[in-house]
C-alpha cells in the first residue's frame, strides 16, 4: 500500500470531492442543524448574549454557505460588530460575500498547515476531516483554539484512522481521558474548553484508496505509528 504525503494529498480526486459539504445549509434541509443538531445562528447568539462577543470558525467550510447565513442573521440583528466568522478551505469555492456582511472572511488554506491564531467559540467541520491526512494534527491544532467555554464539533470516522501498535479503542480510551465525546452511532466528535492532547502517534502518511466510510463516500484514512513503535 502506497501512502500519501500532504502535498500529493490535495491533489487527490478524493480530496476534491464536491459533494459532501459544498453546499450545506446552517439550518434546514441539508444543514448543520441535522448534522449537530443545533443552529449556528442560536449558539452564536447566545455567545453575545453572555458575554459580548462570538467568534466561529468553519474548518473546511466547502462554499461558506452556513458562514454566510450566520453572518446574514446577525446583520440583520445589528449584532455584526460583536461577532468575527472565519471559513477555512482547501478549495476557493467560496460564495461571494453579500455587501451587508461586514463579519466574515474567508481563506483558502489546508486544514493541516493551518495555525490557530487566536481562540474561537465555536469551532465545526462538518465531513472535512473525512479528506484531510493528518487528521490528529488538525483535532490537536483544534482542541488548542477553543475559548475557556468554546465549542467543538465535527464528524470523524475511526475506520479511517489506523495506528499501529495500538488496539483498536486507543482512540476511544484517549478521548474519554481528556472529557472529549465521541459517538459511535453518529460518529461526532464534541469538546468544550480548551485542551492539550499528546496522541503518542507519528504520522505516516494516507491512503485515498480505502474507499467509502459510513457516509457512502470514499474518503481518506490516515495511518499513524505509536512514537514508541517509531522510536524502536
């Protein structure tokens, strides 16, 4: 089995899928709220209203659909001067910016070399992590660049994570100790609060060939080795 490095990666007819989060909703049909089952707009509000202010950031945010939303529903509350929305991508389909919105930006960016460059209180990536390769870097980077009270979600696949010299709950096991939820029955990942994770793992690269996981589309596993196997 031949694995992928990052920059071969992005290059991957599996990466560009278009058809997972492309289009998604912030409420409705096709949206965040079935995902998560929550609307944006409402855990945005509430963030104003207990403290101020909000900041959101989509990884892997597709054409910003949800982001625009969002920012459209604040505006039309006069709330966009208390709340900062950031949209992350790997591939510039964003959707033009309506000329009201004043609170978004967009950027197009992996969601592997991206760097937190401040704390957000809410932070999702609906299917992204399906696509990226180094998957724990992205959460790790992730769990770092919550508020003390920011929230976290996304989907995650742990078919599509394999670590070598580990038994297959290591990933389970190491979520529970940090107070991080996983469900296996809807395979969402969700936190609260900041946290430092050490996964123990080195990256080996990905496969894009292991085909489709549970949502029917193909997506990518990554493959990792324990640092004490490494070390060996």
């Amino acid at each position: 089995m031949e694995l992928l490095s990052e920059g071969s990666l992005i290059w991957s007819a599996v990466v560009a899928n278009t058809r997972m989060n492309r289009e998604r909703n912030a409420s409705g049909i096709n949206s965040y709220e079935q995902e998560f089952r929550f609307r944006p707009q409402d855990i945005l509000l509430e963030y104003i209203q207990q403290q101020g202010h909000v900041s959101w950031l989509d990884v892997c945010c597709g054409q910003g659909k949800a982001l625009i939303q969002a920012a459209d529903y604040l505006a039309s509350r006069h709330l966009q001067g208390q709340a900062l929305l950031f949209g992350i991508d790997l591939i510039d389909s964003f959707l033009p910016v309506p000329g009201n919105i004043t609170c978004l930006t967009f950027d197009i960016q992996s969601a592997v070399d991206w760097q937190p460059k401040q704390c957000y209180d809410l932070i999702t990536c609906v299917h992204g992590i399906h696509y990226v390769g180094d998957k724990l870097k992205v959460l790790s980077h992730i769990f770092t660049a919550l508020s003390g009270n920011g929230r976290f979600y996304c989907n995650l696949d742990l078919q599509n994570v394999h670590i070598q010299g580990q038994k297959a709950d290591y990933l389970k096991q190491l979520f529970r100790k940090h107070h991080i939820d996983y469900n296996s029955r809807t395979k969402i990942l969700s936190c609260q609060g900041p946290r430092m994770i050490d996964f123990g793992v080195t990256y080996l690269g990905a496969d894009d060939q292991t085909g489709p996981n549970y949502t029917g589309q193909e997506a990518v596993t990554s493959h990792y080795v324990t640092s004490q196997t490494s070390m060996s």
